[in-house]
C-alpha cells in the first residue's frame, strides 16, 4: 500500500464556519454602507436610516445594520473625493 491509501483514510480537518468569508462579507456590507454614506451625505443618510427604525422588524433589523458606525464614517470619508 502506498502513501496515497493512507492519504484518502485521514478524515479531512473543516472548520465549522468559513472565517474568511464571514470576514469579506463584513468587509463588503462596511464598503457599501461608506459608499452609500459618501454619495448621499451625512443628514440623508441618517433620515433614511430615522425611516427604517419607524417601520416594521425586518426594517428595524435593517436600520441596525445599516447605522452610522465610526469605521462606516471613515470609509466614507476616504471614498468621498472619488465618489464626488
């Protein structure tokens, strides 16, 4: 028996949750709310997200998601010459 018999028997080691897609997941949701944070501006943002919170759970749960973070400002902040 060679190398590859005992190869094919070693159980393969997963971990149970994909950290680096967790991870560029987060990375995305943040760029795409500093996008949005720099296109529209500060106050539009904050009413649009005034209006989530007022609607119904899934809204509120979204609203959460998608307030003003201090990482969200910097990001838009950084992307707020390109976008013009």
């Amino acid at each position: 028996m060679g190398r590859s018999y005992f190869d094919s028997m070693r159980p393969k080691s997963r971990r149970s949750i994909p950290l680096r897609g967790v991870a560029l997941i987060f990375a995305g949701i943040l760029l795409v709310k500093g996008a949005m944070l720099a296109q529209v501006g500060q106050e539009s943002y904050e009413a649009r997200v005034a209006s989530l919170a007022g609607g119904s759970q899934f809204e509120r749960v979204g609203a959460w998601i998608m307030h003003a973070d201090p990482i969200t400002r910097k990001i838009a902040g950084l992307l707020a010459p390109y976008i013009g």
